[in-house]
C-alpha cells in the first residue's frame, strides 16, 4: 500500500479537437490514448414546458453507447456528467431554456467516464456558456499490490482493485463529482484524490493551451 | 402434452421453409412454354375485383381483390386537423395514412397487425403515393386519413392498397390528379413478370413495385429491391408501366359502374 | 427542442440558385462533396465524412440461436440511430419517420442483396450462428444521411474481423485475438446508394443534396448500386412525379458515382490493411488533424507523484476523527436477514462496555493505523465468509479476535436467537 511504481502515474497521451460539427452549438472531441468521446452541446435554446424550471436552464445530458441502446451503465455516466456540470455552468444565466450535452463514446479503452467529463467541458466552452469554473475528469486505479495507477488502460481498469474517478474544478482544486467502484482504505482515497489533484493541473494546463491555440488568430 | 404441440408446431414450421427453398432451388417461375406457377402468361394480370362504398358511415370506402390478395380501404375526410395541430398546412391538406394487415392475413399468424418497422414504411409509402396523387392544395388546413388493411395476403400488399385505396378516394370524391394505380413486377429468365403472387415473390425473384398516374406517365412510386442489372432497368419499368395501365384500366370500370348503379338508385 | 425553421427569403434564394444551376457551397449538379473514410482503433469501426455530414459506424458479433425457418444462416441487424447530436430535431428513443425510412432503406441495401454470405456465419446449425450487429451513429446532420450511412456500414462491414470459432465434438471454443486471427466477413458486392434530389416538380435534379437543399427539395430518389453495375434496390420518397426518362438517367449516374466510391472505399481500405499490418498506430486518435487550429495534442506526461503520500496524510491526521464507528459490527452472512442494526445490546455487560470506551481511545489517536488494521481484518474477515452451519448455536458463531473469545461467546449467542449465522469482527 505504501509504494507505488511512478511508472503507473501518469497521463496517457492527450488530444483534443474543438468545432468539429457543425450543427451543435459547441462540440468537441476528447482523446486519452485510445479512448475517445465526442461532445456536442446546444443550447440555450427553446425549452419544453414539462421540463421548464422557472429559474435556471434545463440541462440534460445524453451519452451514447458505440453498440446497442443506452442502457443503465449509461444512464448512471450521465448522471455523473450532468451533477459535475450543473456545478460548474451558470445554470441561472439562462433561466427557462435548454441545453442539451450529448456524448458519444468513439472507442472505449478504460478512464470513459474523465474522457467522457473532459470532453464535456471542452463542448461547454466550445459553445461559450458561462461557467464559474471549468473541470476535469482523472481516474485513478488500484491495482492488487496497491499501487495507484493514473487513467488506467482497459486492461488495467480489470486489473485492478478499486477504480475512483474525480471531477476537479479548476479553481481550487476541488472536487466536484466522485464515483468510485471497488474497495479501498481512507488514506488511499485521499492518496488518490491528491494524485488527481496534481493531474488535474496538467489537464488545466493542456486546456489553457489548445483554447489559446484555438484563438491565437483572434487574439 | 405440452412437449407434443411445440413439437408439432416446429414441424410445420419447417415443412413451409422446405417449401420456401423448394421454390428457390428447383421450382421453376416461367415454364418452357412460357407459363408461371398459377398458370399465367407473363405479362397477365392476376383478376381484380372490387366494389367501392361498402361502409356507409366513412367518406369513402373499397374492397378489392387481385387474385388472392384481399384488401379494404377506408377514408375519412377532409376534415379540420385532429391530433397534433403543430402538423397543420397552411397551404394544403396533410394525408394521413395507416397500413395494418389482419392478424389472419398470412400463413403464420401475425402478432402486431401494425407498428412494426415494414409497416410503419408500408404507410409512410402510401402517404407518399397520396400526397403526389391528391390535389392537397384545394384543402389547406385540413387533413385526409386513409386507413387500408390487408385481409388476406398474397403477394403485391403494396400495389393492391394503392388500388384500393384509389377506388376509396374516389368515393369519397376527392378530387385526384389521376387514378393512382400500382403494380409489381418481377424479372426471371430475362422476362418481366407482371402481378407477382406471394410464392413468386418468395422466391427470389427481383421485384420492383411502381405507383402510376397513367394519363402523364408519372411515377408516384418507385421502390424495386433484389439485384439487377441496370441494362434491364428500363424494360422492367416499361413493363411494369404497362401493367399500371391494365389496372387503370379496371378500375376505371369499376368506378364506372358504380356510378351507373348510383344514379340508377338515386334515379337520376 | 425544434429544428430552427427556414425562412422564405432562404427559399426562395435556394431555389432561385437551383434554376441557375449554381449551388450554395460551389459545386457543380453532379458532383458530391468531399468524402473521407477513417476507421476506429478495433475493427469494424468507421467514420464517413461527406462534406459536414459525419456517420460512424461500428460492426459487432454475438453467438446466437438462429431464427427457426432458417437454422443455418447467420442474422444480420441493422440500426441507424439518429443522435440528437447530429440536429437538434432528433429526439432520443423515438421512432420517427425518418429514421424507420432509413433504417429500412439500409436494410433493404444491405441485406436483401445479399451481400454478405450469411450461410459462413452458421456454427453449428439450428444450434448456434453469429449475429452481425451495424450500429450507425449519426454524428452531424448536414444532409444525405443515407449514403452516408450506407458508406459507413458497407466500409465498416468490410473491416470487421469476427473471433475464430473452433469445433471439437459438441463444444465451441471462441478464441480470442491473441491466440487465433480473427476472420473478416465473406462480402459478395458493395452496395453504394446514391441520393438524388429533386426540385421545381422534377424539373431539377442535384446528386448529393446537403441539408439547405433537402429542406426545399420536393422529393428523394435513392439507388443503391455496386460496381458491377447492378440495381440493389431503389426507392423514391417524397411526394414528386418521376418520368421514366429521369430514372434511368439517375441509375447511369449512380453507376458512375459508385464506382468511384468504391474505389475510395478499397483504397481506404487498403491503407489501413498497411498501416496496421506494419504496426503503426491507427485508429481514431491519429486521423485527428494536427494542422487545425482547433486541435491540439500533448503527449504522455507524468504526474507529480512525489508529496503525494505526506499530502494524504496530513489530510488524514488533520480531518476530524471519522464518526464513531461500532467497535464491533456484526455482519451478516450475505443472505442472511437480520433485524436491527446489529449494534451490541447494552443489557448489563459492564465488561463488554468498558472494552468499548477503551478502544474508542485508542482509535481517536491514531488513525492510520486504524485504517492498516482495518484493511488487515478485512483479509482476515474474507477468509471468516465460508461458515459452516451446524446444529448447536454456540458454533455458528465465527469469532476474528481469539483473545476476546470467552468474554463474548456466551453475549452473542444470547443476543441472536433469530439470526442463523453471524460472523463477528471485533477490534
């Protein structure tokens, strides 16, 4: 429990691609290693009346499996998704409208739900809605000697013994959303959450870069 | 006991698939002689029978039969927008249209007589046929409903519909472009088939159904599946054109009649 | 959420470009747009791109039971889903109209040609064959969802590997990749549908309507063709009147549209038979492009590791102590009902309480190794799960801590007349 290999802690390759539809108000697509999510946001838009909230926007958030009808697994993701945004955007900027997050899983090779979360947060600021902070997905493995392994691989993810993903907000570094699966002790949560903490500034960084980039003709 | 009927039930299962490859394997569609299964020649039309006002109570209503086929469409309308009124043309009426076949139509029972996937298409393809037919612009906001059921199955529930769906709008005297007349036809040994029946269409023949407003050549619908050549693209829709115009043929005397035996009655 | 509607100035601009043979984003009547075919890390992954339009499609298999009246072929699925990412008109779960149009057209392209050899799929016949499923995502919806889609599920069928099958006597090993090569799918021909679309009551006709032009169009003409210039199926929609002359020059140049597509899809296919045959990376994440301004890459980084430990802990140390935690819960037996909470009666065992106050200290001090400990009774607590039910109660009964034994032996079996067998864990 006490040791970890430094070889397990790191981030797979990243890549992030902005606008890349061009119905969706904002899109984006969001890579680690092999896994890959596509986001596509609309909105603020016409709202239905069954789904009105008198004083802030309606935001549902859909993910697509890449085989078959959304099922459970899917809906527990969204979830997940849907809480972390709805603490990060300004929901009550656009009272009685829509927004409509959509995820489409591309190719699942463990760490889908952070994949699934970053690129969310790169489709919301794509579309420019105002948020009071931005966030990011990191999830983190235990394997079975204890060691904590940092967006784990598909394979790794079977490995291992307890499986946590965080969103943290950029701000303080706080987190907004854990799921956790598996089982694990206080100090290797808090490990756990200190490692995504420290990820979570490379990912910040890696966003400041490609909307920089993104705008460095604007700017 | 229970064991004994699925047993059965399998078996008879498997005799009609035996049958079904039979068809496709050995059965052969055109004899030397240039005869089909029933005994047509290739380009005769199976007989078709139909009277128009069989229910009093709808605007309009048609039996028809072609062949073994046995089909009943009925028309309300138009009339002011039911349902959804987001659905409302300003500037000419919307055609609903609801295919179903009977439970009893076919050899297996069916389950759903409507709803699934083919016949959600069936109607959306009536629609379609209707839309190009009827003079929509004379009834703006408003809707026409054609309801047709196939009561017994034999191959061509598409073309037979359209026909009796036509002889239906005709009584309910909405005014039509032309007469709508559909038709299949198949294509085996370099031959055009006209009117196939059900064990023609099972059996792996290249159909290709048509929906004619004969007077101007029109296609309302085209929709062919199975491969082909596109060399012999032009002498199926030719025949299957002809066909269309065969069928015109009788329904034009059918409305004819009907109208003689109207009048006779109202004594005009 | 509606789609925004158009105006009639649109129109009527769409339409006027239309009679001057001139087209919104430069084209000429025939020509389609821009195509590009990638496909995913696993097989049987594609992505069409067709101007804006964006499908991806991914093939599947499953062991299945085969369908009664033919016990020996193998099940082909299709289904288009419609993702309300693609336009904002499409709603999740319903069964619209257009999505039964295409899924219909697609099967009719597909499957009632026949162009797989479904009867290759059959394991054991009557017992079990392979279902191929084809999911088609609708990505962005800028107009010919169909040739679209049916590019994508065509390719993407094409770069399926199904897992090897083996047979000995009555049992079916499926290998997995490793050991055996998975097998591609046997294809016969290629159907391509084209899209033809047609304005002014047939007067116009343009190939490869994007989503302005299908809004004003007055009706859809689809062939689907393969190269060897056979008909697969053909379907007209819309309320339009054809004339015969219009369809036979729409299924000329579909035969020239799809011989040209099919090249595009077997050279696509070809490099990427390359590509991974010479173990480069493919996939998804290399076909993003480098050059955009909105795309950006980073490669693997290590995460800062080094204050992590002492970070935790300190975090650990300076929390709150956890709520208090019952010293000794009783779990259950999975499966086995119980009343209560399982807290230990305070019914006058005064050792028993002092026992408790004294260890309530102890945890208060130092948590860390309360939680060391707790992970050691936790290993020690699995291996307790497998108790043995037998007669006499005071057995059932499965005791962590050997020293504390005769002090509770005689509470516990007091304490549960009901339940059947408990385990104890005790600090």
């Amino acid at each position: 429990m006490e040791v970890y290999g430094s070889s397990g802690v790191s981030l797979r390759e990243f890549g992030c691609e902005q606008s890349l539809l061009s119905r969706p108000d904002g899109s984006a697509s969001f890579i680690q290693g092999d896994t890959s999510v596509l986001a596509g946001v609309y909105g603020p838009a016409e709202v239905k009346v069954s789904k009105e909230i008198y004083d802030r926007a309606t935001l549902e958030v859909l993910m697509q499996p890449k085989v078959g009808l959304p099922s459970v697994r899917e809906r527990s993701q969204e979830q997940c998704v849907r809480e972390t945004c709805e603490a990060s955007l300004l929901l009550s900027l656009h009272p009685r409208s829509s927004l409509t997050l959509i995820l489409q899983v591309l190719h699942d090779d463990g760490s889908l739900l952070s994949c699934s979360l970053n690129a969310a947060c790169m489709a919301l600021m794509d579309a420019g809605l105002p948020m009071s902070c931005l966030f990011c997905g990191v999830t983190c493995a235990i394997d079975t000697e204890g060691r904590i392994i940092t967006d784990p691989t598909a394979a790794q993810e079977k490995e291992s013994r307890a499986l946590m993903t965080f969103a943290i907000d950029s701000k303080e570094h706080r987190v907004l959303m854990s799921a956790t699966k598996g089982s694990f002790s206080v100090n290797e949560l808090q490990q756990c959450i200190a490692v995504s903490q420290s990820a979570s500034e490379k990912i910040f960084q890696f966003y400041r870069d490609s909307v920089r980039r993104r705008y460095s003709k604007t700017l | 006991m229970g064991n004994v009927v699925q047993s059965e039930a399998r078996g008879a299962v498997r005799f009609s698939s035996v049958e079904v490859c039979g068809n496709m394997a050995g059965l052969e569609l055109l004899s030397d002689q240039g005869y089909r299964l029933d005994g047509r020649k290739a380009t005769e039309l199976r007989k078709v029978q139909a009277r128009m006002g069989v229910f009093a109570q709808a605007d309009g209503s048609a039996y028809l039969e072609q062949g073994n086929t046995k089909a009943l469409a009925v028309v309300y309308g138009p009339h002011e927008m039911r349902g959804s009124r987001s659905r409302t043309r300003h500037d000419q009426a919307v055609i609903n249209c609801q295919y179903s076949m009977a439970t009893f139509s076919t050899a297996e029972r069916k389950r759903r007589p409507h709803g699934d996937r083919k016949s959600t298409e069936m109607s959306l393809h009536l629609k379609q046929t209707f839309e190009a037919a009827v003079m929509t612009q004379l009834y703006p906001r408003s809707q026409i409903d054609i309801y047709v059921k196939i009561l017994q199955s034999d191959g061509g529930n598409y073309s037979v519909c359209v026909n009796a769906a036509t002889l239906a709008v005709i009584d309910a005297g909405i005014p039509m472009r032309d007469y709508v007349c559909a038709c299949t036809v198949g294509f085996v040994d370099e031959t055009p088939l006209a009117d196939l029946c059900y064990a023609e269409e099972s059996g792996g023949v290249s159909s290709l159904a048509l929906a004619l407003l004969p007077r101007g050549g029109q296609i309302a619908l085209l929709q062919m599946d199975a491969r082909l050549h596109q060399d012999h693209l032009e002498t199926l829709i030719e025949a299957a054109m002809t066909a269309c115009k065969g069928v015109s043929k009788v329904l034009d005397e059918v409305v004819r009649q009907h109208l003689q035996e109207s009048s006779v009655l109202s004594g005009e | 959420m509606k789609d925004t509607p158009l105006s009639n100035c649109e129109r009527d601009f769409l339409l006027k470009a239309i009679e001057e043979k001139k087209r919104l984003d430069g084209r000429q009547t025939y020509d389609y747009r821009k195509m590009k075919i990638t496909f995913g890390t696993d097989f049987g992954c594609c992505f069409v791109d067709l101007g804006k339009t964006r499908v991806m499609a991914q093939v599947s298999s499953e062991l299945v039971t085969p369908k009664e009246s033919r016990p020996n072929e193998g099940i082909m699925f299709f289904n288009i889903e419609l993702s309300p990412m693609a336009s904002p008109a499409f709603e999740q779960g319903r069964q619209s109209e257009l999505s039964v149009k295409l899924n219909r057209q697609l099967e009719r392209c597909l499957r009632n040609s026949k162009c797989i050899d479904t009867e290759s799929l059959c394991v054991v016949s009557g017992e079990k064959v392979w279902q191929i499923r084809v999911d088609v995502h609708m990505l962005n919806h800028d107009g010919n969802l169909m040739d679209a889609a049916s590019i994508a599920a065509i390719t993407a069928l094409c770069h399926f590997r199904r897992p090897d099958v083996g047979i000995q006597g009555d049992e079916v090993t499926v290998f997995s990749p490793e050991e055996r090569d998975p097998i591609p799918l046997s294809i016969y021909h290629m159907p391509i549908s084209v899209s033809f679309a047609f304005f002014q009551q047939g007067t116009y006709l343009l190939v490869d309507p994007c989503e302005r032009e299908e809004r004003v169009m007055d009706g859809l003409l689809m062939i689907a063709m393969n190269k060897h210039r056979e008909i697969c199926s053909i379907q007209s929609s819309g309320g339009i009147m054809l004339l015969k002359e219009q369809v036979m020059r729409c299924s000329k140049i579909a035969s020239i549209k799809v011989s040209e597509i099919t090249e595009l899809i077997s050279k696509a296919l070809e490099n990427d038979k390359k590509a991974r045959k010479a173990g480069e990376r493919c996939g998804f994440a290399e076909s993003m492009p480098q050059e955009r301004i909105t795309a950006l890459k980073m490669d693997e980084t290590p995460v800062e590791m080094t204050d992590v430990t002492e970070k935790a802990n300190d975090i650990v140390h300076n929390a709150d102590a956890p709520p208090q935690m019952v010293p000794s819960p009783v779990v259950p037996i999975p499966g086995v009902g119980q009343v209560g909470q399982g807290v230990q009666s305070t019914w006058g065992l005064e050792e028993d309480d002092e026992g408790e106050e004294e260890e309530n200290d102890n945890s208060g001090e130092e948590q860390d190794e309360k939680v060391t400990r707790m992970e050691e009774e936790k290993l020690e607590s699995r291996e307790g799960d497998v108790v043995e039910i037998s007669d006499s109660e005071e057995e059932e009964v499965v005791i962590l801590n050997p020293e504390k034994v005769s002090k509770n032996t005689g509470y516990t079996s007091h304490h549960k007349g009901a339940a059947a067998t408990q385990k104890r864990k005790r600090k």
